[in-house]
C-alpha cells in the first residue's frame, strides 16, 4: 500500500507522525496499512467509530457510550484522506 501513496500523502503522514507517539510503535504504518485497525465513519469523515478488537488497549481510543471512537491522528487521516 504505502509504494502506490503518492509523495504528497507520505510527507503528511511522516509529519502526522513526527509529532505524536504510538504505543504500537506505528506498527500499521510499517506494515503498509496492511494491518490497521479497522474503523467506521461516523460523522462527515472527522469522527470514525473503532470497530477493532485492539480498541481498548489503544491509548487513541476513547469510549462513548456503548462504543469505542478513534482519535489516532495517523488513522483518521489514513481514512480521511486515503480511505483506508
């Protein structure tokens, strides 16, 4: 995945990057998103529902109600902006 991204997504994403810490060690971006939790669109693209079984050890992840909401700046613009 990461060899059909286009420089222009790569320079966010290794900026997103730089200014956060991932307790997985950017462990999706490594694998090509190959392996990134799955998430749901929620609200117009800005909030995504974590449909991933990783959820609650992941220190991006807030629950609201009976479900498990992203806030991983990584993710949301890997699914924002590349729809994955």
């Amino acid at each position: 995945m990461l060899s059909s991204i286009d420089q222009r997504h790569k320079n966010q994403i290794e900026t997103i990057m730089k200014g956060m810490k991932c307790q997985e060690d950017f462990a999706c971006y490594k694998a090509g998103f190959k392996n990134i939790c799955q998430v749901k669109e929620t609200v117009e693209g800005k909030v995504f529902e974590c449909c991933d079984t990783r959820a609650e050890r992941c220190g991006y992840s807030v629950p609201f109600g009976d479900n498990m909401y992203c806030t991983c700046p990584l993710r949301t613009y890997v699914m924002a902006h590349l729809g994955v």
